[in-house]
C-alpha cells in the first residue's frame, strides 16, 4: 500500500531544480557540459519505499509543468499564459488515470530545452556567455541518463512506470531498454521504435525553415531581433501532423487575421499556432530537439543488430502501447511495428487502440479516451 500524501490538485505548484554533481556531464557525441541543472515537478508524495513513482517524459516543446497552476519558473523568460496550466492536466491528480492519491508523478524538463533545465539560452560557465549554437549536439539517451542521477538522489532504484507520448514514447523506450532494471511497467503513447523518414523530412523542413531566417544570424540573435517567422513557420510544419484534417476544419474560425495574404479561417488558424510557440520557445532549444527526434533509432541507441534483439532486455517489464487511429505524426502502422517486436521478444504487451477525430494531439486534449486504459496499466 502507497502512504502517498494527498495532491495539491489545482493549487499552485512550483519548479524545483536539481544539479548535477558528478562533473562534467558527457555526451554521446563526446562532447561535455561543464554543469547540467535539471528543472522538474513532483505531484505528489513518494512513499517509504519509493516504488510507487511514475516518470513522464512530455512531448517536444512540452515542460515539466504537468498538472496545477505553475505562475512561472526561475530564470525562465518564455514562461507565458499557455505554459502555466499542466500539459497533463485531467489526466494526473487525485482520482483521475495518473492518480497521486497513490503514486508520485516526476516530470522533468529536457536537457537542452528552456524551461529551466539547461540548454542553449544558458549560459556557458567556461567563457559568461550563452551557448546559443555552440550548445552541443542532444541524443534522446543523453536527456534519459541526464535524469538518472535526479532518480538516485531522490531515493528511486525503480520506477512504477514510465510514461510518454510522442517524443516522450521514444524516450520511454530508450529508458527501458537501456536500463531495464530501473523499469517495472512502459506506457507508450503515440510512439513507436524509432525516427521515420517522413519524421525526419518534416523536421528538416522546421529546421530550415529557422536557419533561413536571417533574424536567426546562425544561432547568436539573443542580443538582436528574435527569428519568429522563423520559428513560426517551423512550428505551423510540424502541427500539419499533430492535429487531424477533421479537427483542423472544426477548430479554423470564420474570421482571419488582418493580414493582406492571410485570407481563408485555416490559413488564420495556422498563422495563430505559429505565434503561440513563438512567444514561448527558444529556437535553438527547438533545433537541438527535433534533432534528438530525428537521429533516434532503438538499434543505434542500445547497439543490438535487431529491434527484437534490443527488447529482449525488456522481458521483465508490462508494457502498454497506445494507438490513436487518426494519426498522422506517428501513424498507427508505427506501433503495430512496436507491439510485434515487443511480441517477438517476449514481452507482456497490451495494445489499447484509442478511435478519436482529433490526430496526435488526443493524447494531450482526451483524457476519457485514456483513462481507463491508462488506469489499469497503473493498478
């Protein structure tokens, strides 16, 4: 039994920070940062055993912000209106799916992101100023073993389970299977075994999409103007695939913005998605992780010549596996890729196929789609 405190529920929650202590944290590319802080949330309490925690992964330009109302982060500039409500909000809290009546929810900020944990906005101890595009190249299993100290100094040799979507479900993947023994149960929403290539074309379009803006001056516009067509323009790329035709059309307003070329609801509609991250992301945040996305693959993260072979490790683990039917970032395709590998390994896996008109984005705007489902991987 959980001696778990209650949840604050929709009180104020606050980011707490943890550092690194172990000296230059080294990368896969070889590189090293001189320090790494670690911005995260804690949703309720750990009990006495430490084994009722559920480590979630959020989504690419998501936070640590999970659930409550979070005002703002230290040191954190782009900490607008949207960023104060959780990213999870009707899924974690007490008697809901992710239920902190009876577990703790640990969330933490990515490392290389700009919401606290750090990244190229930073500033870079060895010279006093930001790293900008001098911020080392970012591996999905960089962020993974950046959080592994935060679980030992909190006293976590295993977590319940872990948990996440989209991005968040690669990174669910390369934890446990790198580090399986630190695993009791996987959800993965929304994922599959690795980067696709439409995956990688749409990212590549985002990054030129950046680089080409000449406000942008390769990385160094912290002191000059900040690159947002750039950035906005990157961001209406990816949501062609986070959010369904269906849902795009239902969610285009009658009216347009004033603007002389702007002159149909959907193309307002994607102009305003476009401003929306633009006064909350960094872009050189945004380069560096769609990049971890893009060069991610189960086989080249643990070394094994085959998916099997790499979830063979996973054995001991319950896994869930959750497909939206209207997706068309990480299409259903891609988890039936997952479910059979997991199947051929070994692996006890449960396939929960989720029907809703709304695409990728219904793991973040559904929560009664989930919640049974997501409730019983916990129990």
């Amino acid at each position: 039994m959980s001696s778990a405190a209650p949840y604050p529920g929709p009180l104020t929650v606050e980011t707490k920070f943890f550092d690194l202590d172990s000296g230059p944290f080294k990368l896969r590319s070889g590189e090293t940062l001189p320090e790494v802080r670690l911005a995260y949330e804690l949703h309720g309490q750990i009990n006495k055993n430490a084994d009722n925690v559920v480590l979630l992964f959020h989504a690419l330009t998501g936070s640590q912000h999970v659930a409550g109302y979070n005002p703002m982060v230290p040191g954190v500039d782009r900490w607008v209106e949207e960023n104060q409500t959780g990213w999870w909000e009707g899924f974690v809290g007490p008697g809901l799916a992710v239920d902190t009546d009876r577990l703790a929810v640990l969330c933490v900020n990515y490392l290389g992101g700009c919401y606290g944990t750090t990244g190229p906005a930073d500033i870079d101890p060895r010279h006093g100023s930001r790293y900008g595009p001098e911020f080392p190249q970012v591996h999905l299993a960089d962020i993974v073993d950046s959080q592994l100290p935060l679980l030992d100094w909190l006293g976590i040799a295993k977590v319940r389970a872990v948990a996440g979507a989209s991005v968040g479900a690669l990174l669910s993947l390369s934890l446990a299977a790198r580090h399986p023994e630190r695993v009791d149960t996987v959800i993965s929403l929304a994922g599959g075994l690795g980067s696709t290539t439409l995956h990688r074309m749409y990212n590549f379009e985002q990054k030129l999409a950046i680089l080409n803006d000449p406000d942008f001056n390769a990385g160094w516009y912290y002191d000059g103007r900040f690159p947002s067509a750039g950035l906005a323009l990157a961001r209406i790329i990816s949501h062609k695939s986070f959010v369904s035709i269906r849902a795009i059309e239902a969610r285009a307003r009658a009216e347009t913005i004033d603007h002389p070329f702007v002159t149909h609801p959907v193309e307002s509609y994607f102009w305003h998605q476009g401003q929306k991250l633009v006064i909350r992301f960094d872009p050189n945040s945004y380069l560096r992780i769609i990049d971890a996305w893009s060069n991610y693959d189960l086989m080249d993260d643990t070394g094994a010549a085959s998916y099997v072979e790499a979830l063979t490790a996973c054995r001991g683990q319950r896994w869930h596996v959750f497909t939206i039917d209207s997706d068309a970032c990480f299409y259903p395709a891609e988890q039936e890729g997952l479910v059979r590998a997991l199947r051929a390994a070994g692996v006890e896996v449960a396939w929960e196929r989720v029907t809703s008109p709304k695409g990728h984005d219904s793991f973040l705007t559904e929560p009664h789609l989930f919640e049974e489902a997501l409730r019983a991987a916990l129990t």
